[in-house]
C-alpha cells in the first residue's frame, strides 16, 4: 500500500510559501485580466449601434451610441456634447446590442432621409450600415422601426435619472 505524505513535508518551507506566492498572484492576474473594456466619450470603441434623429426646423439631433460593455453614451449636436448615461442593468444593453448586430437585414441598407429623420448605424472599424428614414416613411422595414422602438424603451428602462 502506498503512504502519501502531506505537501508541507515533500517541500520545505521555502518552496511551499513560494508557491502560495505564485498562486495567489496567478490568480489576481486571472482576475483582473478578465475585466471588461470602459470606454469614455473621447475614447468610444470601433464596434457601436447608434440610433438616433435629426432634422426639423432647428436640423439639430441626438444619437445614443450602444457599447458591446453594456455602455451607453449620448451625443447632441446642439451643444456638440457626447456623455456617458449611467445604466442600471447592462448585461441588458449587451444582450441587446449582441442581438442588434445579428439581425439578417443589417446589411442592407436604407437611406430616405426627410424633413425629420430617425437612423440606425451599425459600425464596425471602418465599415457601417446605415439606415435613415423620414418619420412618415411606409417603406422601411419594420423589423429596422422595431428595433429603435426597443433601444429607446431599453433606454427608458435601464437609464439613471
């Protein structure tokens, strides 16, 4: 029969607390180096879904740009401001924003722009589709009305007064 011996006794002192050291700071680097990416208004990430309008009389408009973090931020063209809106829940903004960028009529595109206008951008790196319609517009896809109706709902919901 096989007799196992304890660790502390296989290895002295020294080793053993070197390996207590070694583990612990292997696992703080785990931990920090599965922290998710924050962005700010000067620094917004390459993927993004901005939905918005713009027109009017004034031709002033606003977008909300969607993170994949779960990030939110606002941009005004009035006071040429863009600002983070705090989120209770962004574990919903990302499964939105996952879903957004999943949608089989991303790519194609609609650009009838009016006196008012309503937009959905999706963006990644240098690429971006771009959906712009005039509020009275009966031609846009449904699918692509739905889908700012539920990001401004989502907003409605989850966003920090």
């Amino acid at each position: 029969m096989i007799k196992l011996q304890p660790i502390n006794e296989i290895l002295n002192p020294v080793k053993l607390r070197r390996l207590k050291i070694l583990s612990v700071l292997m696992l703080l680097s785990a931990i920090f180096s599965c922290k998710s990416s924050h962005f700010t208004a000067e620094n917004l990430p390459e993927k993004q879904l901005i939905i918005g309008s713009q027109g009017g009389v004034s031709g002033f408009g606003s977008e909300y740009i969607f993170c994949e973090s779960g990030q939110v931020f606002k941009n005004s063209t009035a006071n040429k401001k863009t600002e983070e809106i705090r989120i209770k829940k962004k574990s919903e903004v990302r499964k939105f924003f996952k879903t957004a960028f999943k949608q089989s009529w991303m790519k194609d595109e609609y650009q009838k722009p009016g006196n008012f206008s309503s937009f959905i951008i999706f963006k990644e790196k240098d690429i971006q589709y771009k959906f712009v319609w005039a509020n009275n517009d009966t031609l846009v896809n449904p699918a692509v009305k739905s889908m700012v109706h539920d990001a401004k709902e989502l907003l409605n919901k989850n966003s920090e007064k």
